[in-house]
C-alpha cells in the first residue's frame, strides 16, 4: 500500500507520431505505469487516435450504462438520429482486482445524414451527447469522435489497460492518466481523459474557476454532466479552436492568460491591444488553479501549463514523435533514447500537428496564423 503522496498529484503523458505512423499502446501504459505514485487507484484512463482504420468514416460513440432501461432508451435515440453501422459490447478482460460496480460499456459506429466535416454535422453529434448525458438517467457518452476512442474507469493504470486490452490496439497519438482525486467523486465517467467530438483531455492539478467556467459554456450548449472539474477543459478547447477557429498559440494565452501587470509592460503595441482585447473577451474562459493538460485531436497534440507553472510538464522528441509527461522518467521509460528534452514555459503551449513533422513551443512571437487572427478581430473590436 503507498503511504505518501506526491504534492503535485496525478500524472499525465501524451505520446503523437506527427507523420501519422501508428503504433502499440503498450507504449504508453509503459510510461503511465511508471508514475503510479501518482495516483491513488481511484481513476485512470485512454485516448488513442487511429484505432477503427475500417471504420474511420463513423463517428465512434463509447457509452456507459448503469441499468438496462437507459440502454434501451440510449438505442432507440441513437436509431432515430443516425445509420448504426455497427454497434457491440466494448472488448474487456476480466480483472478481478477491479472494485465493483463496473458499467455495461458498449461502443457505436454511426454516420449522418450531413455533409462530412461540415460544421452543422459537429454540431449536431454535441448536441445529442449534451442531451444523452443530460436526459437519460444511468447512460453516459465518454467518447464520441471519428477514429479515436476513450477508455477510463476507476482502477490503477495498468488494472485499466488491462481491462480494455489497450496494448492490442495500435494508433499514431495516445494520451494517459493517472488520478489522484481531491474533491470530486471517484466513479467511471469521472476518469480522465475527458472527450467530445475528437478532442480528448488528460489534466493534472485543480481548475477553482470551474464555476464561471462551466456557466461560460452553458451559453454556448456544453452541459457538464460527469462531476469532475476537468470535464470544462475539453469544452474550452472545442470552443475556442473548433468553433471560434482560435489558433493553439492564442487559445493558450486565452485559457493561460499573462498577468494585467505583464500585458502592460508588453513593448510590441499591436501585441498589448491583441492581449487585453482576450482578457476582455474571453475573461470568463480563464483557467485560474494549478494545472497541466495534454490536449488532443486527430490532427493536433498540445501540452499547456498554467500562467505560473505549478503543475510540472516536460516535453520530448525522438525523430517524428513527440512526448509531453509530468515526468521525464515516464517518457524514457517509453522511449530511452531522446533527441531533446525540455521544459515548457508557464502559460505556453507545446503543439504537435499531425504530418508537420516537427514539434513547436509558442516563442511568444505572433506567427501567420497569429496575425490572421489578429486582423479578424480586430475588425469586431
């Protein structure tokens, strides 16, 4: 039994191949076992991209269920909204260290009548989550993008990979935690990672702004419904890149803001305007508390810290895979041999992009897309 636990809490690690290249996700059960003093056994969990190559045209909707009339009420919704392409029981293994009740899980492969990719058809698979998760009493939606799926309950890392049998699957991003909770309930919809459409979210610390957060969103139809506090950071990112088309770099400086007193010192004046300009805007998407994400999408793999970095996060290369982990020693427990090791600034997100085959951490200087933005909004201001 541990007996100490780390102040920092739990631990996160997120492994990309930026050329696409998949690859086992015994990879990265290595390097999240190696953090298990992190946790405490009450939460752990999945994300990989690229796993359904044969279905990767459906949305993939991973459900759980807590009794049978929620399961039959969830089937019927979902057949008179989509073409069920397949539907089956989520493969898992028997573990019998695993504590009790564990939920019914089932996955779904579904497609639209809508155009693929179209803004309207994403709306619309976050809308039937919002309303699954919200009206249905006992089903929950923790996965539902395109080629990628969430498996999490409430276990110790390698209990949960074990249970999904992560490493037989094979993808070219996955993304891993362990939970250490500290003011929230321990239960299977509650672990990390946290998911809508194809974004996924592992995080490590505490967001106190989780109420102005959550109320934020609401005006914009995202319900938190799964009583954990890091449940807003996926909305946030869907929000601010997808929707809003906020480029990484600026949604950092969004979620992870400088200080008013560093703002005011800024030197570059279009850079001042563009920087208190968020702060007014988005002031309600603030993310104030300790923390460190490993957000991730099909395209994109982005590490962030807090504006003080009170939550430890290092990055990682070797050739055309990028590493983000609360610990270096997770990331050569998975890979011994790296290229570069560092550490990210406070507030600066570290973005790994799918088929750039390069890593960038933001240097502070506006680059094109940047700028794009910055002259859209400066045409509403």
């Amino acid at each position: 039994m541990r007996t100490e636990k780390d102040i920092s809490g739990c631990g996160i690690i997120g492994i990309m191949n930026e050329k696409g290249d998949a690859f086992s996700g015994e990879d990265v059960v290595v390097g999240i076992c190696n953090m298990m003093e992190r946790g405490n056994g009450l939460g752990s969990g999945y994300a990989g991209y690229g796993i359904y190559p044969e279905l990767k045209d459906c949305w993939c909707f991973h459900l759980m269920y807590h009794n049978q009339a929620a399961k039959g009420e969830t089937e019927q919704y979902l057949k008179d909204r989509f073409t069920v392409v397949h539907h089956e029981p989520i493969p898992t293994k028997n573990v019998t260290t695993l504590r009790p009740p564990i939920p019914a899980l089932y996955r779904y492969f579904l497609t639209t009548d809508y155009e693929p990719g179209a803004g309207k058809e994403h709306d619309m698979i976050l809308g039937c989550v919002m309303e699954i998760n919200r009206s249905i009493e006992g089903a929950f939606v923790f996965s539902s993008g395109k080629n990628m799926g969430v498996f999490k309950g409430v276990g110790n890392p390698d209990e949960i990979a074990e249970f999904y049998q992560i490493p037989g699957y094979a993808g070219y991003t996955w993304t891993a935690h362990n939970r250490f909770p500290t003011n929230s309930p321990s239960w299977w919809g509650g672990a990390h990672p946290f998911g809508i459409l194809d974004w996924s979210v592992v995080h490590n610390g505490e967001i106190s702004s989780y109420g102005i957060n959550r109320r934020y969103l609401e005006n914009f139809g995202y319900y938190c419904c799964l009583f954990t506090d890091t449940e807003v950071m996926a909305y946030l990112f869907d929000l601010l890149v997808r929707r809003h088309g906020i480029p990484f770099e600026l949604a950092g400086k969004i979620l992870a803001p400088p200080f008013w007193s560093q703002i005011e010192r800024c030197e570059d004046q279009e850079e001042k305007a563009l920087l208190r300009s968020l702060r007014i805007i988005y002031g309600s998407a603030l993310v104030n508390g300790p923390f460190s994400v490993v957000a991730a999408t099909s395209q994109y793999m982005v590490g962030l810290n807090d504006r003080v970095k009170l939550r430890p996060l290092v990055a990682a290369r070797k050739g055309d895979t990028l590493f983000l982990s609360s610990e270096e020693a997770a990331i050569r427990a998975a890979c011994r041999d790296l290229d570069a090791v560092w550490m990210p600034k406070a507030g600066e997100p570290t973005v790994g992009r799918l088929g750039n085959g390069k890593a960038e951490e933001d240097t502070g200087v506006f680059g094109t897309e940047e700028q794009r933005y910055m002259h859209q909004l400066s045409g509403v201001l």
